[in-house]
C-alpha cells in the first residue's frame, strides 16, 4: 500500500470534500463515504461539520489534512477492511478520536484507494494536531500496518537484504543514544540518516532528492569543484552539520550517484546553484557574527576602558577635534563627554552582572538605601574626648592627632 508522496494541508475544506466525492467517468463505482466519526455523509453536511471544527481555532490557517492511501493493482479490501486500516493509521499517526475526519472510497482501473480528510482541530478544547515529520512516519507505518493487517507487502525504506543502507550507518554515540531514550524522540542524526533511506527508495534523481530533503528541513550542501566534479553532499538540519562520513557509508557519493542517477550534464547546474546558495548563506552569518561581536559586551572594566579610548579616538577621526580625557567624568555644563558617559553605563553593566549583585542592589533600595549619593551637609567633629595611658605620658603626636580628627570630613 502506499500513501500519497506528500501528505497535503489546506485552508478550505469546501475544496477537497467536492473533489473526493465528486463522480467521474474513470470510477467503477461513484465515491462514497465508508468510515469516520462524522455524523454527515453529503458534501454539504461534511463541509458543515469541517468548518465548525476550524472555528475553533481561527489563529490557524490549514486545519485541513489529507492523505490516500492506494492498494497494490489489481487488489482490493472490503468496506470493513478498509475502515480498520484507516483507523488503526490514523490512531498511530497521533490523531484523537475527537479529531473529526472521514475515509472516502475510490474504485477504479489502477486499484482502489481511500481519501483520508481530517480536521488538525481538536473538537474538544481546540487542541492542534502538528504531525512533525509526518511524511516519514506515514511511510514507516503503512509498512507496519501491511504486516499486522496481512497485506501485500510494499518495498520499503529499509530493505532486508544484506546491502541494506541501514546496516551501513555509522552508530550512535553513547551520549546520543541516552538523549533519544531521555526526550523520546530520534537525534538529528537518526532523523537524518531515516529521511535520506526512505527518499534513496523511491529511486529520485537528483533534483527530486534536494526538494524533498529542503521539504523535510534538511539543507542539502554540494561539494563540487570548479572542474565539474562531483564529490558528495554534506547535509545540514536543525542548525547541525553533518558530512557524508559521519552519517555512514550509504551516504557516500559512491553509493549515492547511482541511486541518483547522477548525470553531470542535467545537474551539475543546480549542484553549483545549490552550492552558491549555501556560500551566501555562509557569508551573510559570518557578518552578523561580525556586527554582533563588534556590539558592546559585558566586558571587564579594562576592556571597556579600552573600548571607550577607541570610540573616543574614532570620534576624534571622524570630527577632527581634540578628544575629552577618557575618565575625565566631571564636566561643566554644556560639554560633551560621551565617551566618558559610555565608559560609566558599560561599567555599571559590567557590576550587574556580577550573580547577585542585582539581588543586593534591589534589597539594598527597598530598605531606603543606595550605593553613590552625595551629602547635602558636612559633618564636623566639634569636640574631640581622648584618654590617656596611666603609665605612661603622652606622646608628642596626641595633640596633632586631635587636631587632625576636628578637620571636617564627608
């Protein structure tokens, strides 16, 4: 059994309940609702409940989700088989019985097939269905479901024999292995090194193979050379790069070419187009690495300080004028010291980040205190009390200490 190459999603359900129950001259039979949890069965009422569903959840654009799935030629199952492979698919796939859909019977000359329209709104609380990677999970379980319902079985992404690209992949890592038990889901590596399987079975060439890999998130990277020669892919998903080496032997331009059909002619073109989109790519975040490490950053106060006497040396270049002194922070009104201003801000920047400073400093003004306040009065010593050791005299300093401590103090 196969399913449709793409699963597809919409925004209408009006267009493709009219297209599957419309007759045509190619059905033996006219098309006819067999199954789902839908109380209609005319196009109308099915429209009806559908739209009821999306109503729900307005902020969505495509609700719809549509998918067949088509027997071998010349096979068929009947009403009852066809409604618990349906379910059974759908079950597994992750939809909830409270997602509203229906299965529609198709007969004609190349075999029969069912239509599979869903609603991706929960009915109950509006819950979205997201169905992430889900062209390669319906491939997975259609096999499956040909093994548990006894069907005919298909070829499938992973071939037994003994040249199986499986057994040819490079193993996980301790480390990855543990992270797929722990989040319950493959590490990018598998997903990759999955997706690339199950397209290399439906014998693409090359062209169809990059669509499908950017489809799935997988940015495909050519290494050829001026010269026209091809040397292999490496492969980019979820911001991780892999080579060709890492992901396994299957993945080798070797291997690969022939199940591509590579030919220089027809795809070197897109190969050096793909490869120029990549080095773009590349350049445009090597600058905004640039711009970004350029941009102030926490730094120690020696390094802002150096900072600051460059801003102050470029502002010099730029407008020809002597530049302020760089801690020079006192200035009369009306000068400008903008350096000096910077340097201050980045400093206390830099004291805030110190781990639980801020904390201190929000603690210390909600008792009514502050770290830098200027008095508004001196405070002056006006009488000076001392005391005197009995055995000895004192010294010839005390009255010059006296004296010191009655000077006025902040």
């Amino acid at each position: 059994m196969k399913g449709m190459q793409k699963i597809k999603r919409g925004k209408s359900f009006a267009g493709v309940v009219l297209y599957a129950l419309k007759p045509g001259t190619h059905h033996k039979t006219d098309p006819i609702v067999i199954g789902g949890n839908m109380l209609g069965a005319s196009a109308a009422e099915l429209i009806t409940e559908f739209s009821a569903s999306a109503s729900l959840r307005t902020d969505i654009l495509k609700p719809v989700w549509h998918n067949s799935l088509r027997l071998p030629h010349g096979e068929s199952l009947t009403t009852k088989q066809w409604v618990s492979f349906a379910e059974d698919y759908m079950n597994r796939m992750g939809f909830n019985d409270t997602h509203l859909r229906c299965y529609v019977m198709h007969d004609d000359e190349a075999g029969q097939h069912i239509h599979i329209i869903a609603s991706r709104v929960d009915i109950i609380g509006g819950k979205l269905y997201l169905g992430r990677n889900e062209n390669l999970i319906s491939t997975r379980l259609i096999h499956e479901l040909e093994k548990d319902h006894c069907l005919t079985r298909t070829k499938g992404p992973s071939p037994s024999h003994s040249t199986s690209p499986v057994r040819e992949r490079k193993k996980l890592s301790r480390g990855e292995q543990q992270k797929e038990k722990r989040e319950g889901q493959p590490t990018p590596k598998t997903f990759m090194q999955n997706t690339i399987d199950t397209l290399l079975s439906t014998h693409i060439d090359i062209s169809g193979f990059v669509e499908a890999l950017h489809e799935h998130g997988i940015t495909p990277v050519p290494n050829i050379a001026t010269s026209g020669r091809m040397n292999g892919f490496s492969f980019e998903y979820s911001g991780i790069a892999f080579k060709a080496s890492q992901l396994g032997k299957s993945y080798s331009w070797a291997n690969l070419q022939d199940k591509l059909h590579y030919e220089p002619e027809r795809d070197n073109p897109l190969l050096f187009a793909l490869k120029a989109s990549a080095m773009a790519c590349s350049e445009t975040n090597d600058s905004v690495t640039q711009v970004t490490l350029g941009e102030p950053a926490l730094s120690s106060p020696a390094a802002l300080e150096v900072e600051a006497e460059a801003i102050t040396h470029s502002q010099v270049h730029e407008q020809g004028t002597e530049a302020q002194p760089l801690l020079n922070i006192t200035r009369m009104p009306g000068e400008q010291n903008s350096s000096a201003d910077y340097f201050m801000t980045r400093v206390l920047e830099w004291l805030l980040s110190i781990p639980y400073l801020a904390a201190f400093a929000d603690l210390l003004k909600k008792a009514g205190k502050k770290f830098l306040h200027q008095k508004s009065s001196f405070s002056t010593i006006h009488k000076v009390l001392s005391a005197e050791p009995e055995l000895s005299e004192p010294s010839g300093n005390s009255q010059t200490q006296i004296e010191r401590a009655a000077v006025p103090f902040r």
